[in-house]
C-alpha cells in the first residue's frame, strides 16, 4: 500500500489529509492500516483519560494507584513512538526533544 500524508494533532486526537488551522503538530507519512492503529491509539487514550475523570471524584483513590492513568501513559508513549516511527524529519526532532521515548525507542 501506498503511505499517504497525514497532518495529526494529538490534543485533539486529530488525523487529516486535509491541512488547517493548527492541525499539524506532526506530519506523517502512513498506509491506511497504520492509520487505522493510531485511531485506534487515539480512542484508547480518550477511554482511558475518560477513566481517570471519573477515578479522580473518588477521593479515597490516591493517583498513583490508578490503573486509568497507567494505561493512558503506556498508551500515549505507544502513540508517540507510532508517530515518531511515522514521522518526517521535522515530527522525529520535535519528539526526540520531548523526551517521551527512551533513546532505545528512537
């Protein structure tokens, strides 16, 4: 399959062909069934982070313990790592200067 461009907010959880406003935090390059696993990567973030909405009104709950969050974490990292993976030049600089991955990722 041929990679298509993509301009990806992560923020909003944003996946576009289509160029505007501030739709372009990173550019990739992806084929529709790599697409198709960063939605996937995207959903799961917001279940996750939906969860941990909820975890934090149940104050007997400490943070720390909070399997949501875990989950959103690892789940954010594999995000990047897609992305940085996916990325053009500029989309690999910007994530190597966030430190999100481990040097062994990169």
């Amino acid at each position: 399959m041929d990679k298509q461009k993509y301009f990806i907010s992560v923020g909003e959880g944003e996946i576009s062909q289509v160029r505007y406003q501030n739709n372009d935090d990173f550019v990739i390059y992806a084929t529709e069934d790599e697409i198709t696993l960063l939605r996937s990567k995207f959903e799961d973030m917001h279940e996750s982070s939906f969860d941990s909405f909820k975890r934090a009104h149940i104050p007997f709950m400490p943070y720390h313990n909070d399997e949501a969050n875990d989950i959103y974490d690892d789940t954010m990292t594999e995000t990047f790592q897609i992305l940085y993976d996916l990325g053009d030049e500029k989309t690999k600089n910007h994530i190597q200067s966030m430190g999100i991955l481990s040097d062994k990722h990169l």
